[in-house]
C-alpha cells in the first residue's frame, strides 16, 4: 500500500510539473495509451458526424421541414446531448424515436433509404449512422482499462459506412429522383466532392482504429469481402 501511495504521488507530481499544451486529468492515470488514442478517435467520430448532419440538412431542407419545428440546432442536441464530465464513462442510453417507427442503427439507415418513407430521411440516416457508430464504440464516449473495445464492430461499421456513401450516390426514388442529395456539380460541371471527403475521413478513422486495437491485443482482424454496391449493412 505504501508502494502504491508513493508511486500516485511520484505521477501526480511529474504530471503537475510537467509542461504541457493540455491539462493534466487524474482519470488518464486509469487510461492505457490504447484507450487515449480510442478517446480522440471517438471524439473524432463525432465531430465529423456533427459536420456531416449539418451539410445534408443544407443539401437538404426540404427533408427538415417534414418534422414540424425542428432546426438543425434541434436535431443536432436529440442526436448529440451534452455529456457531463462525471457521466462521461456512462453507456450512451439508447434513444428511439418514434418518427423512425423505433428504428435504430441498421434499420434507422435502412428506413432512409426506402421510397415509401415520408419522414425526415436526413434525420433517418443520422440516426441510423450514428447508431451504428456508437454500437461500435459500445455506447462509450469514453475508455479506460477496463473496457476493451471489440475490432471487429469497429472494422463492421468501416465497411457500413461505404455502403451509406455509396447509397447516397445512386438510391432514387420511383420516379428516378435521388432521395437524399450529397455530392454534386455547379453551373460549369466542377464536381464538389466533400462528402465522399467527408466518409473518406470516417472510415480510415474507424479502420485505423479497428487495426491499433487488433494489433495492442495480438488478435486477428477478420477481414470480410464487401462490396459496397452489395447496398449490405453489416451487423455491429
């Protein structure tokens, strides 16, 4: 006990003493480096999905307009609450919406992406991507040594992600309209292309990530064959 005591306190003091550009956090000292580099790629994760909301809803307000008095602050606070740093280590609670019929993850995509669907499909792809990004993070926002995230579920999630980019892309109506606008062209045929930069910088994340947590743990990172155009979700 006294060697423990001691070994705290040599780490509180090095910490206290050292320079850094961010504060020192008494809970990093529960934290293996593996669990830091997961808290960033979480945090990551969800910048880039705030982003991704904001620029379908702008691509797409004729889809808000569909939930009587919402606004992209609204849908932004239902999807991303403000976390308490005391709950931070909290399992995400699992929140179902009775506009998406209770839909969530797989299904929540799914329902996007149906012709028949009269709701807000950007809030439906939102949830059912978000969804599934939690799900692969077990409704974490945070790790520490006791928690092991499983590669697989991230890798799964990688590989569904390229399947929404994809059904972005080609997905239409019966009428041949495309159901959920993202990447397009202007007046003189120059492509915007920053939604597929916008996937690109969610899947390596998520497949980095999937790799470093193989590798720290010596397991085997089962690669499947996965087509994108497939329009296949993978369970997570």
């Amino acid at each position: 006990m006294r060697l423990f005591t001691l070994l705290i306190t040599c780490l509180l003091i090095s910490a206290c003493s050292t320079q850094s550009t961010s504060s020192f956090k008494v809970s990093n000292l529960a934290k293996s480096d593996i669990d830091m580099v997961a808290d960033l790629h979480r945090q990551h994760l969800k910048d880039l999905s705030q982003q991704l909301m904001l620029k379908l809803y702008k691509r797409n307000p004729r889809e808000l307009k569909k939930q009587p008095g919402a606004t992209t602050a609204s849908r932004l606070t239902q999807l991303f609450p403000a976390v308490h740093k005391d709950d931070n280590h909290l399992p995400l609670p699992r929140v179902r919406y009775a506009e998406l019929n209770n839909k969530d993850s797989v299904e929540a995509t799914g329902l996007a992406f149906e012709p028949a669907f009269k709701g807000d499909r950007v809030f439906a792809l939102m949830v059912g991507v978000t969804g599934m990004i939690n799900a692969s993070y077990d409704h974490r926002h945070s790790f520490y040594l006791t928690d092991q995230l499983n590669q697989q579920k991230l890798y799964r999630s990688a590989r569904n992600l390229e399947t929404v980019a994809w059904l972005l892309r080609s997905r239409k109506d019966n009428n041949g309209a495309t159901l959920i606008f993202s990447n397009g062209a202007n007046a003189e045929g120059v492509e915007n292309l920053s939604f597929e930069r916008l996937f690109g910088k969610m899947i390596a994340s998520q497949d980095l990530l999937a790799q470093i947590i193989a590798d720290g743990s010596s397991r085997t990172l089962n690669r499947v064959i996965h087509g994108a155009a497939s329009m296949t979700l993978l369970p997570i």
